[in-house]
C-alpha cells in the first residue's frame, strides 16, 4: 500500500469535511471564529481524523454521518490542545503548522477562547441527533472520547508535563507523561471508530492497545524531531523542550534507546493487528509512518 498516497487522499477529504463545521460568524464574536478557522484549517497532517477512518474501514460498518462528524471533532480537540499548549503560560512557542500560533496571529485572550470553542464544538458535532439505532454506539464514542481528552487523557498528561518542568525525571515519569497527553489522544479515534463501526469488545481492546503503543511511539519521535529536526519541515519551532526544561524521553533515556524504544512500540501494536489480517494494512502503514516521519 502506498502510505503516503493513502494518507494525502484522506488529508482532502477530512480537510473539506472540516472547512463546513465551523459555524458562519456572528456579529460581535466574529473574532473568535476567524481564529477558530486560522488555528483549524490551517495545515496539519490530520493524523487522528486519519486513524478514525481507517478503523471504521477496517470493521467495514458504521454509519457515514457519524464517523465523518466524530473524525472533525477528534481533529477540533486536537487543534484546540495546539492552541492552548503554545500559550505564554504553556510553552509560549511563535509558530505551529508553518504559521504564527494564534495567540501570536490573534491575541492571547482570543487564543484562549477559540481553543474553548473547538473543545465544545468537539461535542456539538460528536452529539448531533442521529438514528434511534446509532444512538448506544454514538453515546459509548463520545464518552470514550471524553475520558482520552479530560483529566485522566490529555489535560492530566498536559499537567504533569507543565509541573515536571524543571525536575529530575525517570522513564515512569516521561511515560506516563507521554501515554496521556499524546497516546490518549492517538488511541480515542482508533476506539471511537471502533465503537461506531459495531466492533466486538475483544476487538476493541486490541485497538485500543495498538492506538496507546503508537501513540507512545509518536511523542517519542515528536521529541527527537525537536532535537534532531528541522523548523521549516517540522512547521514548529525545534528547541522549545530544552528552553522550558520539559521532561523529555530521549532526555531520560538517551536518544539511541529513545528511537529504539519507539521502534519497539510500533512493533508490539503491529502484533495486535495481525488478527485483522490485510484489511489492517492502512493502520500497518500509519503506525510504520509514525516512526519514520520527518514532521
Ligand atoms: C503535534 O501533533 C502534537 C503532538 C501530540 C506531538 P501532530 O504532529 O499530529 O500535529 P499536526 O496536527 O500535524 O499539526
Ligand atoms: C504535545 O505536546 C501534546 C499536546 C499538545 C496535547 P508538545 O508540547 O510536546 O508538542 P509540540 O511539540 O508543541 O507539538
Ligand atoms: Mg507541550
Ligand atoms: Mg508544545
């Protein structure tokens, strides 16, 4: 399968998706919604939305509707976590996705409240009335959504990320880090899509286990690109770890054992796909790019 192709198609389809479902602006707020728009539909690779899709496909049901409404909202709270992880307060970093962050393009307090806005519109979409038959798997998507983004996902792992600044870390600390504020957030559209596509639950703890070891796979490599990277390809800035003092893996492990690391977690949840045999090979090649990727 040639990955790449696979995942510009995808990248078109969802950024058209994502182009309607911001609401049309109104008068005094038209503000907030130029920045929603700025922060959302400006670049990104679309990887969660991606990861939905796949499994819906990969489970060959569900219905259409939802899968497209759950695939923007998962890529609304990602972007929403963008906007506020670049404030001042946060990492305070001047460019994501090749542009000004948006507390840099807008103001700080519009940054703020565009990333609010996202989150909720995360919820308006993953909550539209639907069929009295897709009512239980849209109820069970978007609470296995909730807990990934919240306090135990990746609010928590932001929160322990902000106060291990500074400290002196271990690889529990640097892991439960990454599992929560990245991982959690990998894993939910591979388990919301899951949900809507009817998967069993033995099934649905496979992916769920596959999703969280890629997705460790994929804050390891976000922190060797900040090392080992470069800014114009990344389409952030390179070096903003080492300036806030950020618990880091390679800083806890070393980089040799941090790539490989990563490479053994890819490996592990490749196992996990071997029941689903070739209608696997779009989450196959998807976590196989998670290591090699450049930005
Ligand atoms: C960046 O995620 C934040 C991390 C969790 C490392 P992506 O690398 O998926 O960012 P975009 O969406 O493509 O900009
Ligand atoms: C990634 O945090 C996780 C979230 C944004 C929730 P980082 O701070 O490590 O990611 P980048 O490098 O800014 O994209
Ligand atoms: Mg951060
Ligand atoms: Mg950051």
């Amino acid at each position: 399968m040639d990955i790449q192709a696979y995942l510009s198609d995808k990248k078109r389809e969802i950024d058209g998706w994502l182009s309607e479902c911001i609401p049309e602006p109104e008068g005094l707020s038209r503000r907030l919604f130029d920045a929603m728009r700025y922060s959302l539909l400006g670049g990104g690779k679309r990887l969660r939305p991606i990861l939905l899709l796949s499994t819906a496909e990969l489970l060959s049901n569900g219905d259409g509707r939802l899968i497209r409404d759950f695939a923007c909202a998962i890529e609304c709270i990602h972007t929403y976590s963008l906007i506020h992880d670049d404030l001042p307060a946060m990492d305070d970093d001047d460019i994501r996705r090749g542009h000004p962050t948006c507390h840099k393009k807008f103001s700080e307090d519009i940054a703020i409240l565009a990333g609010d806005a996202l989150l909720t519109l995360a919820f308006e979409l993953m909550s539209r009335p639907t069929a009295p038959e897709n009512a239980a798997p849209q109820m069970r998507a978007l609470h296995e959504v909730a807990v990934r983004a919240g306090c135990l996902g990746m609010v928590g792992g932001q929160t322990a990320d902000v106060l291990s600044e500074n400290c002196d870390s271990s690889e529990e600390v640097v892991r439960f880090i990454h599992s929560r504020k990245t991982a959690a957030l990998i894993s939910a559209p591979i388990v919301a899509g899951a949900v809507l596509a009817g998967a069993s639950n033995s099934d649905l703890e496979t992916l769920s286990i596959f999703g969280q070891r890629i997705g460790l796979a994929f804050q390891i490599i976000d922190d060797l690109l900040e090392i080992e990277g470069d800014a114009r390809t990344l389409g952030k800035s390179v070096g903003s770890d080492t300036k806030n003092n950020k618990v880091t893996y390679p800083g806890v492990v070393g980089r040799g054992r941090a790539r490989l690391d990563a490479q053994k977690s890819v490996e592990e949840a490749l196992g996990y796909l071997a029941p689903f045999g070739q209608r696997a090979d779009a989450l196959h090649g998807i976590a196989k790019f998670f290591i090699d990727r450049v930005n």
